[in-house]
C-alpha cells in the first residue's frame, strides 16, 4: 500500500486515507458500519458472502467493498434503500440451510450471522425447500463440526492455509451441498483451533469447552499466555472461580497476535482447576517421610527456622515460567535475605550471550510480518514460538518475503522457504564460522553456491531483515551472531534479531536476574534451595543430598519429590503481573479467578518467608508495588508502571541496551574449536517430524487437559465420529470396550458369556 494520500468521500463526508487502502477497511476505520462474513483482513480475498456491498459513482452496479481499493475522489455510499434490499436479500440466502438453533449452541450470543441478520435480516422466508439437516460430529478430540450451520464464507479454510500451511480443512461438492471438512474425515493437524475461532457461526467448535456453559454468562479477563514466549494475548472465560474456555483476545479488543492461538494457549487450560493442583503446604518433617498438609502460617514459620540454619549457604532457583514478579522477588530473596549473589534461572538454554552482545533492535511480530528478509537459523518456531512462524509465514505468502531456513531438519516451513539450506547434523556452530570465515561451508555438508546464493539474497534485500536463532547454536556461536550486525547491514536495509526463547517468560527471566550463577552452579554449591516451579529434567539428580528444599509448585513434580516444604502456588488466571515475550514487550497478566484451594502467588509465597526472616519488602501484598520495584531496580523497566501496559493492542517495548561491536576472539576461538571437531562427511537428518511432535508433548500442565494424551498418542481416528473420542479411547490411544453378558440357552446353565463392543465401560458393568 502506498504512502500517498487521496481523499474519498463516504456517505457525503470527505476523508483522508492512503492510496489503496482497502474500501471496508476505510468504511469501517469512520464508523460506517459494513456487514461482511467472508471478509478477513491480512487473508486472501474471498468477496463470497455479498454482505459488504456498496455503491461507487461511475459504477454500474453494486460493489463488494472488500475488493475494492480507494483511489482519489471515490464516491461511495454504503446505506440506501438500494443496499439494504440487497443485503436482507443476502441473509435470507444464507439463512435457507442455517438451523435456528441459536438457544443450544456454543456461539448463541456472540454469533455473528445472529448479530448482522438482527441488523440487515428480513422477517421473511420465502425457501420452503428441505433444509440439509446432518447431525453434529467430531473432526478431532479439540474440534467438533455442526456442519449445518455452515455459511461457506471460507474463513477457517483460507487460516488454515495461509496462517498454519496445513491445509487440513477444505470445502467439499458445490452448491448447496457444500460442506467444511477433512481427507478421512478425521484432522491430523496441529489442532491450533483457529478455525474455530475465526468461524462466524456454530460451524466448528471448541471440543474442550463444548456445551459447558453459555458465553454471557462468562466473565472474560484479558491476559497473556502461559505457554509461549510469543506473549499472544487471549481472553479467559470463567464462571464461579472456573476457567471454562480461552479465546483469542481479539475476539473482544485487539491484540498483538488477532485471534490466531495455538493448541496450547487456547485448549490446555483445564490445569486451572484440576482435582490434583496442591491444595494445602506441606510439610516432610523427616528426610523419606511423606508430605504432611499444614497450615500456612505452620510452613512459614518451619522454613524460616530452617532457612535460619544455613542462611548464608541458601541457592534461590527461579522457573523461567513465573511472573517478572515472582522472578524480581526471588532474586531479592537471595540478595537481601541469603545476602548472596546465589540464585539462577531454570531454563532450557541462558539468553546472556544474546542479549550481552545485542548489536540491533529486537523485531517485533509486526516487523516480521513486514520483513522483506527473514533467516532462521535452527530452532523450529512451527512447534515451539508459533505466532512468530505464523508471520514469517504471512510474510512470505501474502507479501513476498524471502524466507531462508538454515536447519539440519526439514521443518515444516521450509515448504515456505526460498532458500532450504539443509547441513549436516548438529552443525549449526559451522554457519556463524562460515560467516566469519567461508572455510567453514564444508563442516555444513552444503556446496559453496548455496552458501553464496544465500549471502547474494542478504546483500540484494531492501528493506529489514530479520535474523532469527536460538538454543541450537552454542552460547560462543549466538554471542557470535548478536553481535555481527554488521555482517547483515547494507545500504537502504535495517537488520533485526529475534531470540527463539522456549519458555513463556524466558526474556524476562533474563531480565530480572542481572549477576546470575549458572543453574548447576547454585544446585552444586547450596546446602538449602528455595525454588520457584520446577528444574529441567537434567538437573533434578543434583537436588539430592540437600540439607532442606522449598518449592513453590502447582502439583507435585519430581522437583517436589526431593523437597522438603511444598508450597501451593497460584496459576497465571489467579495473579496479578506480568510477562516479557520474544520481542521485549512486557504484557499484563491479570487474574481472572480467586486462587484455587489456598494457592498463592509465587512473589507472595517468597515475600511471606522473608518477612519471617526479618526481612519487609514493603510489596504490602501488592502485584502494583512489586513491579514499582522491578521498574526501579532493572534499567531496561525504568520508569514503566501498570497503567502504562493497560492497553496490549499498543505493547511496551523494553529497551535492552545495544552493543558496539566487540572483540569476541576468546568466543571466536571456542568456535573455531567446536567446528573443528564437526566431521566432514556428509550426515543429514532426511526425515520430516510429525506435526505437534513438540506441541502435543505430555508436560505438568498440558497433561491434565485430557484430550492432549490423545494428541500426544497418535490422535486415532474413532470409529464413530459423533460421539466424544474420549468415550472412545483410553488416554493412551487404545480402544475402550465395554464387556456386556449375553444370556445363553438354559442348558448351559445360563452362564454368561461376554462379547466385546465399542463403547464404554461403567463401573465393569453393562
């Protein structure tokens, strides 16, 4: 879209708008109203439903707005008597195969065929024809299908396409006969369920929240998501301290990432409320006893006496996953009470060498979008950061981005790519060497030309590029890259970075533990831990043989399984704070219910102890104080307060300070000496993963939601797709059955013999 300025006139008014901005997009921008159904912004056109008609000057006949651009001195009138026929006319067409069953489905009162035919419907009916009545099914254990309300504007086909590259929803026949569905009538995709959220009506719906509740009947907090290091806004809807579903944030006020979540954000929430949280502190009173339920002032005052003993040997550990919050408070625990610089951050990989050597801005997801240039080196953002591969997606589709993938995998996204640069296995180290020194091209196991062609692609873009790495490549190897903006700069072109972090607060974790230990470090030299979530598989041997443990924790882990206090901590839909995401923005979480059992907040938890201590942080028990501290003590969050971060569709980027360019030769050489060991020959992975072989994985959280164990044991198709596939299935994937006795003749005795059905067992009984 062009820069210039052209002025149209709607309705009789003049207005100023770019050259070629879309005409709905302009109508609606000034308040003028225009129905649509088909109509997306930022998705392929459609112009299906014939809602957004208007009339041009010089124009023949009515005009779909949504395939309209606006050039100078257009004359438009979106409201006569002209459209308004047309429009009533349109409803009643798509009102001729739709069952009004608004008072038992999901979508009754946020509907939006319900909406616009309230407004530009027709008392009329004039079909008599037989409705095409098919019952309700499955399409997956998240996605159920009432293909009768179908109005065929092709929302949930084109995201799927465009937004996920899956294409695993598609139109089937013609004409009235034409229905949404799947090949094999089953899904076997990453089930995002973005199609049901973009569905204008019943269509497709969420198989996790299905027929709970009705949606006036929710209150809906916004919040960030627990999950990803994206930070995609969403919407929580609970009911009498219940989470009953998420939805995108958008849904109700713009958001950074629209409506688009992934199955984590928008399924995996029945952790909220699940019978096994940790309902009271408890307390091991001797080393291989068991947990004993106590009272809060009780533990309090047991870990303080403990703590008291070893005071100046106490490790504080802190879960990339907590609130910059909790995190601050923790890092203050060990500051000002341990009085020791002993604390760390429990993450799959250190963000120090990125962010110590950062030589160019963070790019935001809308600077990603807009990229003319885009290299990811490693990492696989499809399963792990998928808003960010959502955009570079986009980017690529909808506005010719060049996409180059260096990856020893083919991930899904090089099915995008303009340049699949596929090296050898595990030699991710081998491509920032080949950027200081081309020699290094044969330890990738790729030919020279393809190294030249993709430093041709850097040096001919115009525009930003945005380079992209994570915890593929050693911490000597991102040191490395952070640093070379200089490499990728060139006239006329802005280089951004973008970390692929892997957890939801991993940026601000990073953030707010300035002067950190390494994790095996604080493990190794403490006698006491205080933790805050849970360690890394890796790392949990080291916390034997510990003279005393506290974890802050949701349900009991493995972490738990060595401590000697547990404490029961508050999920993110019963907390205020806040987290950092990928591209430095820092977003609010609220809380939505009262903590469940008499869980509290992590910061909470640890500034209870310490005051035991002796120690006041003077927080008053206020989410608002803590981040007024944070906001005073970390120079990136100076001056930020919460009324500032109200408002996520206008995100507050924190300023990580930029380096200059440094001399990295002590780094340059443990390179040097890491390619070095890399063989020559030729070893490549050939084989693609599975879709949701990282998103559908069984953690603590996604594990209780129970359709996650039927995703991360091979989605099976059931046999019979109108009923739940949770009737059908065990967790593990295998068939239910159901043992029903068949009486046989009296001669023999009436002895029962059983036969093996398809359906459910209760209580053993038929």
């Amino acid at each position: 879209m062009s820069t210039e300025l052209i002025k149209v006139t709607i309705n009789g008014q003049e207005f100023e708008t770019e050259k070629g901005a879309r005409l709905i997009d302009v109508c609606r921008d000034n308040a003028f109203n225009i129905p649509s159904f088909c109509y997306y912004q930022d998705l392929a056109l459609q112009a299906s439903c014939r809602m957004c008609l208007v009339r041009i000057e010089k124009m023949p006949k009515l005009q779909t707005s949504c395939t309209i651009t606006c050039t100078d001195g257009m004359m438009v009138t979106t409201q006569s008597a002209e459209i308004e026929k047309a429009q009533r006319a349109m409803g009643e067409f798509l009102l001729a195969n739709h069952p009004l069953d608004c008072p038992v489905c999901d979508r009754g009162g946020e509907c939006e065929l319900q909406e616009i035919i309230f407004d530009w419907g027709d008392v009329e009916e004039r079909f008599t024809e037989k409705k095409n009545a098919t019952p309700e099914k499955f399409l997956s254990p998240m996605v159920a299908n009432d293909p009768q309300r179908c109005i065929v504007c092709k929302r949930c086909t084109r995201v799927c396409d465009e937004w996920m590259g899956e294409d695993a929803i598609e139109a089937a026949n013609r004409g009235v006969d034409t229905v949404i569905g799947t090949y094999g009538g089953w899904l076997g995709c990453s089930q995002c369920g973005n199609c049901i959220e973009v569905c204008p009506t019943g269509t497709l719906l969420d198989g996790v929240y299905r027929h709970e509740t009705r949606p006036w009947e929710l209150d809906q907090t916004i919040t960030t998501d627990t999950y990803s290091s994206d930070g995609m806004q969403l919407s929580i809807g609970s009911r009498s301290g219940l989470v009953h579903r998420i939805v995108a944030r958008d849904r109700y006020v713009d958001g950074l990432n629209g409506e688009f979540l992934d199955v984590k954000a928008r399924f995996a929430h029945e952790f909220i409320n699940h019978a096994e949280r940790i309902k009271t502190p408890l307390i091991r009173y001797k080393k291989g006893g068991k947990l004993i339920p106590t009272t809060w002032d009780e533990a309090i005052h047991f870990v303080a006496n403990k703590f008291k003993e070893t005071v100046n040997n106490v490790g504080v550990v802190a879960s990339a996953r907590l609130t910059n919050e909790s995190i601050f408070t923790l890092k203050k625990f060990a500051k000002e009470v341990a009085g020791s610089d002993n604390y760390a951050i429990s993450d799959r990989y250190d963000l120090s060498p990125f962010f110590d050597n950062l030589s160019a801005p963070l790019a935001t997801h809308k600077e990603i979008r807009k990229a003319k240039t885009l290299i990811l080196i490693g990492g696989e953002p499809d399963e792990e950061q998928t808003f960010t591969a959502k955009q570079m997606r986009q980017a690529v589709r909808n506005d010719g981005a060049k996409l180059i993938i260096v990856n020893d995998t083919p991930i899904r996204l090089t099915a995008q790519a303009t340049q699949f640069v596929h090296i050898n296995k595990n030699s991710y180290d081998a491509f920032a060497a080949a950027l200081i020194d081309a020699a290094n091209v044969k330890k990738l196991g790729i030919e020279t030309k393809d190294f030249e062609d993709l430093r041709r692609t850097i040096s001919d873009t115009t525009g930003d590029l945005v380079v992209m790495f994570g915890g593929d490549l050693s911490a000597e190897a991102q040191a490395i890259l952070a640093n070379s903006a200089d490499v990728f700069a060139g006239a006329n072109r802005r280089v951004l970075f973008h970390p692929l972090p892997m957890y939801n607060n991993s940026v601000g974790a990073h953030d707010m533990t300035a002067g950190r230990k390494s994790l095996s470090e604080v493990l190794k030299n403490s006698k006491s831990l205080l933790i805050g979530g849970s360690l890394q598989e890796e790392h949990i041997a080291l916390l034997a043989n510990k003279d005393f443990i506290v974890v802050q924790e949701l349900f009991e882990t493995e972490t738990t399984d060595y401590a000697d206090v547990v404490l029961p901590a508050a999920s993110f839909a019963e907390m205020d704070g806040t987290y950092t995401n990928n591209t430095g923005f820092v977003q609010r979480v609220r809380q939505a219910i009262e903590p469940v059992n008499q869980a509290k907040a992590d910061w909470m938890i640890t500034s209870m102890i310490a005051k035991e201590l002796g120690v006041d942080f003077g927080y008053n028990l206020s989410a608002t104080m803590v981040f007024k501290a944070i906001a005073d003590g970390v120079p990136a969050y100076a001056g930020l307060r919460y009324p500032a971060l109200k408002d996520e569709s206008k995100p507050v980027q924190v300023k990580h300070l930029l380096s200059a360019k440094k001399d990295l030769s002590k780094e340059t050489d443990a390179l040097k000496a890491n390619v070095e060991k890399l063989s020559d020959e030729a070893n490549k992975i050939t084989e693609m993963p599975r879709v949701g072989h990282k998103l559908h994985r069984l953690t603590t959280m996604t594990s209780k939601t129970a359709q996650f164990h039927l995703l991360a044991n091979g989605n099976p198709k059931p046999e019979n797709l109108l009923v739940s596939p949770l009737v059908q299935f065990n967790l593990d994937g295998t068939p239910k059955h159901k043992e029903i006795a068949v009486a046989v003749n009296q001669t023999d005795k009436i002895s029962d013999v059983k036969r093996t059905v398809g359906v459910e067992t209760v209580d053993g009984k038929a």
